[in-house]
C-alpha cells in the first residue's frame, strides 16, 4: 500500500507563472489540459511524488469548458507520465451575477437572463466563469518503503 497526499491549492496566480491553482483563462480545452498535465507534474515533482492519483478541478458554471472533453485529452495526454491513470474530479460553481442598474445580486439557475428584480439586461458577472486545480492526491513510494524498513 502507498502513500497519499493531498496537496492543497494557492489561489489567483497568474497563468504564465504556471503555479499551481491558479486561475486559468477560459480557452480551448487541449490547451487547458496542457495546462493542468504541467501544473500537476511541476507541483508532484516538488512533492517528490511517484504517482498523481486524483485531481480536483474547480470549473465556473460559465466557463466553456467541457468536462468531457478535458478528460479524453487528459487520457490522451498524460500517458507514460507519473499523472497517467488519474482521476480528474470536476466541481462547477454557480454562477453570481449582479445588476448594474439596481444592484441585487442573484445566482444564475439556468441560462443568462435579465435581472429578475428590474429586468434590465446590465448584468455584471461577479463569479461563475473560474477555472483552477484545486488539489491533487499524490503517492510516495519512497516514505512507504522507509515506514516498512
């Protein structure tokens, strides 16, 4: 049996910094897998893990991300590396709006529409459209092997 760990998250890094849970900028989906393959050996290798077991995604309810296709190129590219075989758990948050014109804020239930105090259609979005790695579970071969010595 090995080890694992949970490595936790440090919000609101930028992007090129590639530093784990960071905010990532809605984009194409490979890019965005890219993004979190390197995330998770950069911050696995730091953990001198020997495995990443799970990942755990925080994804805006607005955000154009599609789970399904993160995952098939998840499989794709992570092969033969020590993320291979994880798993990738995906967590969407509600999207938070706020009227620009009479100030209530709402949460979106279902598509975008007009304020539903005023109705008016200057709507700011104040959270919804996130995207971050929020943690990952890791394995360490090597504590396992001095905790059995």
């Amino acid at each position: 049996m090995q080890r694992e760990d949970t490595i936790p998250a440090v919000f609101n890094e930028e992007i090129k910094s590639h530093h784990f849970g960071i905010i990532i900028i809605p984009m194409h989906e490979l890019a965005v897998t890219e993004s979190i393959l390197n995330i998770s050996l950069e911050h696995a290798k730091k953990a001198q893990a020997s495995r990443v077991t799970d990942i755990n995604l925080t994804i805006g309810r607005l955000s154009s991300i599609v789970d399904d296709s993160v995952q098939f190129y998840w499989d794709l590219i992570s092969e033969k590396t020590i993320c291979e075989g994880a798993k990738l758990h995906f967590t969407r948050l509600a999207a938070r709006l706020s009227c620009q014109d009479c100030g209530k804020e709402y949460i979106l239930e279902s598509e975008l529409t007009p304020c539903p105090e005023c109705g008016s259609n200057r709507i700011k979005v104040l959270s919804g459209d996130e995207f971050w790695v929020d943690s990952i579970q890791v394995e360490k071969e090597e504590e396992l092997q001095k905790e059995q010595s």
